[in-house]
C-alpha cells in the first residue's frame, strides 16, 4: 500500500492529498494489493485454486469468515485493515465478513468500535462514520465516509433514490427453493415485534395509516432469479426500502428462505414436498434445515449446519458523481460463497457448470 503524506483537518484537504488505495480479496482466503475483480472474475479465480485456507483466524470449515470469538480487538484490527477496498480523500470501502456486527453495545467488538484504528492506519485527520452497511450477519460493502458533508451529499443521493424507487445496492443470495417466477417485487409492510420473548421482524396485512405510524413500514425488494437448479437459486437482490432483516423476511416470503438463515428459515415448512408458509407465532429461531441431498452437495453434516454462514452479500453500491469515488463500488464475494456456487453448481454468467 502507497505511503500518505499526513492530511489536514479540512475535508477538501484530505480529497486533495490522498490517492486512491485497491486492495483485492484472493480466492485463498488472504487480502492484497491489485484489481478489483469482476463477478466471473472471481468466481473462476477461486475454482482454479484450493479451498483450503494457511492459518490466520479464519473457518477453515467455510473460508473467508472469521471466528471472531476467538479474535481480540488487535486482532480484528489488523484484519479489517486488510478489508480495504478503496480509499480516496475521506472515502473508506471494506468488505465486512458475515458475522461481525456493525455498532453495538459499548465494549463490544464490532466494526464500529475498530473504526478509529482503521482511520489512523489510513491516516485521516477526522473521524470515519458508517454511510451504508450491511447487516451483522451478512457479507459486503461498508461504505465509510471521514468528511461530513461527503456523508450528507451521499445519503441525500440515497433519500431521493429511494423516493423515486431506483436501487443504489445490489445483493446476491443463495436461496434454498427456487422463486416462482425469474422476476418481481416483493412488497409487504413489516414491524419489528415481540414473539415469545424473541424481537424478530413480521410481515403485517393490509396496514391502515395508524399502524403505519406506530413502527409499521412499507418495504419492496426487487429480485431476479440469475442461476438455479432444481432445489436453490442464485439471487440478485436490490431493496429499494431499508427495513432490519428486510431482504429475509421478503425471501421466506417466496418460500425460498437465504441459505444459512438461522431466524427466519423455520416459517418455510413443507407438507408433501410442497413448500408452505408457517405462523409466525410458532416458527422460532433455529438451525436451518436442509435436505440430505443438499447437505451432500454442500460437503456439509447435519452438525456443521449450525456453522453454516448466512449467503447473503452487499455486492454492489451505486454512488453520485463526484470528484474522488467511482460511480459504482463492487465487493467480490467471500469464497465459502464461491464455494457454495460451486457445489450447487450455481453460475453468475454463461460459463461450464460443474460436471
């Protein structure tokens, strides 16, 4: 990585100094300086290379995720200093690995909290702040901002696409079940409420404007089916609302519930081999469950389940034209997902399936 001169206090000091910084995943699992890869790019990359990871504080079960309870603060720093997609001025990019929450209680180890080791190693003056993030539990895009006005030219472009319903991020999903038709939207209001002690999200009918005020929001995703074989799919996701646990909630859904969803897959249920929507009320958290067949083609046991992380991952975020980011930000996907391409012989363009 390029050395940087140390910046100023100003904003447009710090736009001026810094050169942009690209640091790339390798399939392997370990971070370097280089391209930005396309999707295919990827996907063949890490077909062509070993599953196995060497060392590090890495799931050798599933690559490219971390055990994070066995991590320190040090460590997890030193980590997510290698996370670093792009760097311009005050503009920060990572790839997050599923499983690290973004902010949290104090003294937890979160993104958050390793913010100001990240902003001194990249040698800003000023504090970085959360602009966009994906949830803890998925994968992708942290966009990070260190000037404030940046930060509020860039969730207005957000508010008012929103307004006008034009997606700024995309998603890819490994779905258990395949949707019924290879495109559409999904919209459905949804809350956040207690269920037997549990806060989980729930879909509500017909919301009146009342209860539209009383946490209630409308939410709609547009989805399209990119690959899938007889039992799952490979999904391209872009919410044009933001609402917490929105994309798995819209995909149980269609009855096709986010492979290494351990919330929400249990209001899937299935009678007959047909698939079916359970009551929320006595759907709980829980280990997912698949089919043998599927978990032979995952290379997985009914035990390791439980470890199986959530496929769901900020690909992409579409950004307004200014002076020092692109318009577009792309993260490569982690490699236990590539890895699971491949073994349900899911593909992300016209290229051989696995035989």
């Amino acid at each position: 990585m390029r050395t940087l001169a140390p910046a100023s206090r100003s904003c447009r000091d710090e736009e001026l100094r810094y050169t942009s910084v690209v640091v790339r995943v390798d399939r392997a699992g370990t971070w370097g300086p280089g391209k930005i890869w396309t999707q295919e790019e990827e996907y063949q990359i890490f077909l062509q290379k070993s599953k196995k990871m060497e060392g590090g504080p890495h799931n050798m079960l599933f690559p490219g995720t971390l055990q994070l309870e066995t991590l320190s603060h040090k460590e997890l720093t030193e980590v997510m200093k290698t996370a670093v997609l792009y760097h311009n001025g005050p503009l920060v990019a990572l790839n997050k690995p599923p499983g690290l929450a973004v902010t949290g209680k104090p003294g937890e180890l979160t993104l958050l909290s390793i913010l100001p080791e990240i902003g001194q190693h990249l040698g800003l003056s000023q504090e970085l702040h959360i602009v966009r993030a994906p949830g803890k539990e998925s994968s992708g895009l942290v966009l990070l901002s260190s000037c404030p006005r940046i930060t509020k030219i860039f969730q207005n472009f957000f508010i008012q696409s929103r307004r006008v319903q034009k997606p700024t991020v995309t998603y890819w999903a490994v779905t258990v079940g395949v949707p019924a038709t290879p495109k559409g939207e999904i919209q459905v209001a949804l809350k956040l409420d207690q269920v037997r002690g549990a806060d989980l999200v729930v879909p509500v009918k017909t919301p009146s404007r009342q209860i539209l005020k009383e946490g209630v929001k409308k939410t709609l995703t547009h989805f399209f089916v990119e690959d899938s074989t007889s039992d799952c799919a490979l999904v391209k996701l872009q919410p044009i609302t933001a609402f917490p646990s929105q994309l798995l909630v819209h995909m149980v859904l269609q009855l096709c519930p986010v492979l290494g969803d351990h919330v929400y897959s249990a209001r899937v249920g299935s009678v007959l081999g047909e698939s079916l929507l359970l009551p929320v009320e006595t759907s709980m958290p829980q280990t997912q469950v698949l089919s043998e067949l599927l978990l032979h083609r995952l290379h997985i046991t009914p035990k390791e389940m439980a470890l199986l992380p959530l496929h769901l991952h900020l690909h992409q975020i579409l950004l307004p034209q200014t002076s020092m980011a692109p318009t577009v930000l792309i993260a490569p996907l982690p490699p236990f997902f590539s890895q699971t391409l491949w073994n349900l012989g899911l593909q992300m363009s016209d290229r051989p399936r696995k035989k």
